[in-house]
C-alpha cells in the first residue's frame, strides 16, 4: 500500500473521531436543556429522520405471478378442454337425455368446487369458475350440435339460450373486475355469433361483439382485453371464410360476400383506436405495441389469405383499402405520440 493510501486512511480516521466527539458532545447540551426544548428538539430530529423504504409485496414477483395465477387457470382450461373432448364422444351406451346433459353436472360440480376454495384458494377458485363457465356454455352448445339426436332440434331457441348463458356470465364477470373471466364471456359471445347460418347476420354480430368489446375495454380501462378481443374476432372471421366447419359446415373458402373484408377493417380500425385512447390514459407502452401487433398481423394474414384466394380480382383494391386503414393508424399514433412528448 502507497504512503497516500496511509495518509489518507489516517485522514478518515481522524475525521470520524472527531465527528464522534461532536455528537457526544451535543447529546450532552441537549441533556441539560429544559425539558420542553429538549422534546421539541427531539421531535424535530423524528420528523427529519429518513423514511424507511417501502417493502415489496410478494404479489409484485414475477414467481407469484406464475405460481399463484397463471398455473391455475393453465390448469383449470386443460381440464375443461379434457372434458370437452370426452363431451363430444359418441356414448352410445348411456340414453341420450343422460349424455347429453351430462356437462351440466360437471359444470355444476367445478362451479360448487369453486365455492367451497373461494376463500382458501382464491386464485384458483376464480380459475375454476372460469372453466365452470365454460363448461357449461359447451354443455349448452351440444343440445343442438355436436349431438346425433339434438334435444333442442330449433336453431332459434339453441341461439337464445347461448345468448342468456353469455349475458349471465359477463355479468358476473363485470360484478367480479376480472378481465379473465371477462375475456372467456367474449369468447362465448363470439362463438354463439359463429352458430348464426346467415353470412350477414355472422359478419354483422362479428362486428357489434366487436363494439361491444372496445366499449367494454374503454369503460373499465381494461387495455388487456383489447388482445383477445382481437383474436377472437379474427379466428371468427377465419371461419366463416372457409365455411365455419367447426358447425358443420363443409371447409371451403366463401367467395361471398366481399364486403366481408370491410367488416375486416372495421373492426382494424375499430380496435386500433381503442388501443390509441386507452394506451394515452394508461401508459403502458409495452401492452400498446402487443395490442397493435396482434390488431395488424393477425386480419392481414386473413386478408392476404382471402386475396390470394377469392378475391384475387379485387387484390388491388383489397391492399389500397388496408394501406389506408393502416396509415390512418399510424397517422394516429404519430399524433398521440408526440402530444405525450409535449405534455
């Protein structure tokens, strides 16, 4: 070690003596005050002490994020998925009044299961009614479909009873504050949308759950809800220009009619300006990019798919109309952008 280090650490030494020194002897003056000045002096050095950091939560760790919320529901839609599967099996053996009303009760019994953890296991307890849920809109789509002998044999009525299971669900959803839940009803309400036959009746109910998922997103302040709305509109889409097979229908790509593509980008543009007012209030920049990722990439690939297909004479219409759709957009975020700048 150098003779300045040495100098220097005597130097150090020497200044904490005397700083030492010092505090002893003001803790002695402050002894011989008076009694009121010496609880105002103490109070005065109370105030000025430095708070202590704020604590982390465990609930802001990315573990408990995976552990406590996203493994249940990971969890709770296999098992519904599990017994959808065995939901669509063809049980010859059990009449068909009993098969076909056995969804029910396994909605039932997660829904009870539900009830009974909602305190000890929150988390997974609002995961379960989430497949309890789903369960049971499923339970309710195969009285009519995906069933040899339907109990309900009236489309009609099948429709209306969707539409009541979806209301009930997004109303307990809302009741909740929970954009997960809130998101499954969505997905309900899009494929009741899918079992309408008429293509303008499907494009045009694609187009209002549309609208009513901004206005639900916009409302609440629920950005999150913009992506699955986006993806659910988009697979809607895709079915029904290859002939919605998931309800019977013969896969084939549907030439008409063309103003399916409109309904396309109204619903781009829609959802893009859902995401421009809410990423202002919000400012959450991350979930902005991702929501505008998915609102692009995922109807252009249905576009170019429809361009390269049926509309192949209207290709050139088909892309200038998007161009413009997409500039505006981007025109949009432009302008959001540099008002954040200025503020």
């Amino acid at each position: 070690m150098s003779d300045d280090h040495v100098h220097m650490d005597d130097r150090m030494l020497e200044t904490i003596e005397q700083l030492d020194a010092r505090l002893r002897r003001i803790e002695r003056a402050v002894q011989t005050l008076p009694e009121e000045q010496r609880a105002a002096f103490e109070n005065m050095i109370e105030e000025e002490a430095p708070e202590a950091p704020p604590e982390r939560s465990e609930t802001d760790g990315l573990e408990y994020r995976i552990g406590r919320v996203w493994l249940p529901r990971i969890g709770v839609v296999i098992l519904t998925i599990g017994l959808v599967f065995f939901l669509t099996l063809p049980l010859e053996v059990l009449p068909n009044a009993i098969a076909n009303t056995m969804g029910f009760l396994f909605s039932g019994a997660i829904l009870g299961m539900s009830m009974i953890w909602r305190k000890s296991l929150p988390q997974f307890s609002r995961a379960l009614v989430g497949g309890g849920m789903l369960l049971l809109y499923f339970a309710a789509l195969r009285l009519h479909f995906f069933s040899p002998e339907p109990l309900i044999g009236s489309l009609a009525v099948e429709v209306l009873l969707l539409l009541l299971i979806v209301t009930v669900n997004t109303a307990l959803s809302l009741r909740s504050a929970s954009v997960y839940l809130t998101s499954m009803s969505l997905a309900m309400g899009y494929a009741t949308v899918l079992t309408i036959p008429d293509s303008w009746l499907l494009l045009t109910g694609i187009a209002v759950m549309s609208i009513f998922t901004v206005v639900l997103a916009t409302a609440r302040k629920w950005m999150g809800l913009l992506s699955p709305g986006i993806f659910y509109a988009v697979i809607a889409h895709f079915l029904w220009s290859i002939n919605n097979p998931l309800f019977g229908g013969e896969p084939e790509v549907v030439a008409e009619p063309f103003a399916n593509l409109l309904f396309l980008l109204f619903g781009i543009l829609l959802f893009g300006i859902a995401n421009l007012r809410l990423s202002r209030h919000s400012g959450n920049s991350n979930l902005e990019i991702v929501t505008a990722f998915f609102n692009t990439t995922m109807p252009y690939l249905v576009i170019m798919f429809l361009g390269f297909g049926p509309y192949i004479e209207q290709f050139a219409v088909t892309q200038l109309l998007t161009a413009m759709v997409f500039l505006g957009l981007a025109i949009g975020t432009w302008r959001g952008t540099q008002q954040r700048f200025v503020t």
